[in-house]
C-alpha cells in the first residue's frame, strides 16, 4: 500500500457480520417497491439492475423468485435488432445485451433468444481496429469488447468476431503503468482493467500481460482502511471489491491483497436495518453495490454465498454446467 491517501475511517460501531437475512430482504423488495423514486429513476439501467438483483439472490442462494415475470420483463427489452435496451422502448446497447443474456442463462432460457440475430447485432458494432461501439451512436469504450466478448461466450458464439483484432485493440489500452484505459491514451481505471483483463481471459490470451506489473497496480488500490479504489486519489468504494478483487483472482495474484482488511470494509458498508451495501460505510445502500459486495465476499471464500466467476459474475455451479473453461492464471504464472 502506498503511503498517502484520501481514505475513509470506519467507525466502531460498524456491521462486522454478514447480514443474509437482511440482504434477502432487500433485493426482494427492492423491485417490488415499484412506485419508489430509486425504481422510477433508473428505468435508463433497470435491465442491468435486475441481473444485478438476481445474481446477488443467487450468490445467497435465493431462488424464490417469479421466473416468468423476469422472463416477460427481458424479453420487452427486446427491439428486434438483436439487441437488448434498458427498459422497453429503449435504444438498444450492448451493455444491456449483455445483462439480458446473463439474466435469461441463470434462469436456463437461452433457448427462448434468437441467438443469430444477437449475434448479427454484435458482429455489427465490431470496427476495423477490433474495437466495439456500444450501440448505433458509435461510442467506443473496452467495457464494450469485453460485453460483446461475455455475450458470445455464453452463447457458444465466440468465432463470430475477429478474436485477434479485438485483443489488439484491448493491448492498445495499455499504459505505462500496466494497467488499461477505455480507450488508447485513456488514464488506467480498474473498472477498464477487469474489462480488459475479462475480455483477454474469453480470447485466452492472459499470457499477453505483464501480470506482476498489473497485480501490483491492482493492489496499490488498497487503502489503509481496506478498500479499494478504482484509481490513485480517490476514495474507496464496496463496487471495487469486484473488478479489483476480480482482476487479482484471474492473473492469479489476488494473494497479494489484505483481504482480512478488504472483508471487513465490505461489511462495514451493510445497512443493518435495511439490508444492502453501499458504496462506502454510512452512505444509501443500493443493488449495485450489494452484488459487488457479496460478489466480492464470495471471491475470497466466503461459505454461506455460492461461488461467482470471475470473469463473467454469474455462478460458478452455472458456468461449469455450461462448460466455460475461461483462462485463468495459477499464482505461479
């Protein structure tokens, strides 16, 4: 850990057990409270905000839930493109395509896609460089290599786009500090970096990367309280506790944090009479920093959540059912 910091204190009276019971509570009713002002002003996310409802239940083992309406609620978000929007009526983009996908492989209804025109449309968002646009209006970010790359994966469609191109767009991200940007010449951010890194784990192409220099920019994330943050002089947040911790696990250097202390900065952050995370202790609590922080729980063994991917933030009993062998690195790499 470095030695200055903009950083948060964690009180004493802070949760330092995981309130299941609570978090259960609060993703159930979190759709259900649909006249709530959180609900109506995030119809421009609620498709991601649903995958992160359910993945969070999932990972607590919580599978009371009404499949159809899920089911019902992805498909509206269907425009016929291939792609998949927010809410219904909404602008396709792939990032929502991505959630739909991995909302509808938890509930075992891949079938109920029209796979080849997903397809189509993401083959479609592919440029020259390798790079992806998220959506028609051209915008090009490597969370979108990575949401097209994940989507193809789950889908058996991987061969559809030009791998190596792709790879070479993502390596164009690179900066002197080995860790990624959004787009070439962009600062490094360790949300770009667990896209960067995810997107080279689908291509198997982790042997590309300077994974000591990476893993030791990953951990100078780590502040004194023990969270993480997503760049130099900022202050921690629960969310990191994935695309850090994530990032770590696949190169195979996740070892190298203090994860005693990063535990108990997550569970600081509960609410105890609501449930849910927030981003940081004594702030609103919201889903998705409860499924960063239960995803990032479970990255560092937590018994009592069920075991996520790294890569894809889906359950790992899921993923092996479906026989995704992603790349990981072992800690001898």
């Amino acid at each position: 850990m470095s030695g200055f910091h903009k950083d948060v204190v964690l009180a004493k009276d802070v949760p330092t057990e995981l309130l299941l019971s609570k978090h259960e509570e609060f993703l159930q009713g979190y759709a259900k409270n649909q006249d709530s002002y959180e609900y109506v002003m995030s119809e421009w996310l609620r498709c991601s905000g649903v995958y992160w409802c359910y993945t969070a239940l999932e990972l607590l083992h919580n599978t009371e839930l009404n499949t159809e309406e899920l089911t019902n609620f992805v498909m509206s978000c269907y425009d016929g493109s291939g792609g998949f929007g927010a809410s219904k009526d909404n602008d396709p983009h792939l990032l929502y395509t991505l959630s739909a996908v991995q909302i509808m492989a938890m509930m075992d209804q891949l079938d109920m896609l029209d796979t080849e025109a997903i397809v189509r449309y993401i083959v479609s968002l592919q440029q020259s460089d390798g790079s992806f646009y998220g959506d028609k209006w051209g915008e090009v970010d490597t969370r979108f290599t990575f949401c097209a790359l994940a989507t193809l994966v789950i889908l058996d469609r991987l061969s559809t786009v030009n791998i190596d191109s792709a790879v070479d767009f993502i390596l164009s991200c690179k900066n002197f500090d080995g860790a990624f940007g959004c787009i070439p010449g962009s600062e490094s951010h360790a949300g770009q970096v667990f896209c960067c890194v995810g997107a080279l784990s689908i291509a198997n192409k982790l042997h590309l990367l300077d994974v000591d220099q990476l893993g030791w920019w990953l951990c100078e994330r780590q502040l004194p309280s023990g969270g993480l943050n997503g760049r130099p002089e900022k202050l921690p947040d629960v969310c990191y506790s994935w695309w850090v911790l994530s990032s770590l696990e696949i190169i195979g250097r996740s070892h190298w944090l203090d994860k005693p202390a990063l535990t108990s900065f997550i569970l600081a952050a509960q609410d105890e009479e609501t449930g849910g995370f927030a981003d940081r202790p004594g702030d609103m609590v919201d889903p998705f920093h409860t499924l960063f922080g239960l995803a990032g729980l479970s990255l560092m063994g937590e018994r009592r959540l069920a075991k996520v991917n790294p890569v894809l933030c889906l359950p790992q009993t899921l993923c092996t059912k479906m026989g995704l062998q992603l790349q990981m690195l072992s800690s001898n790499s």
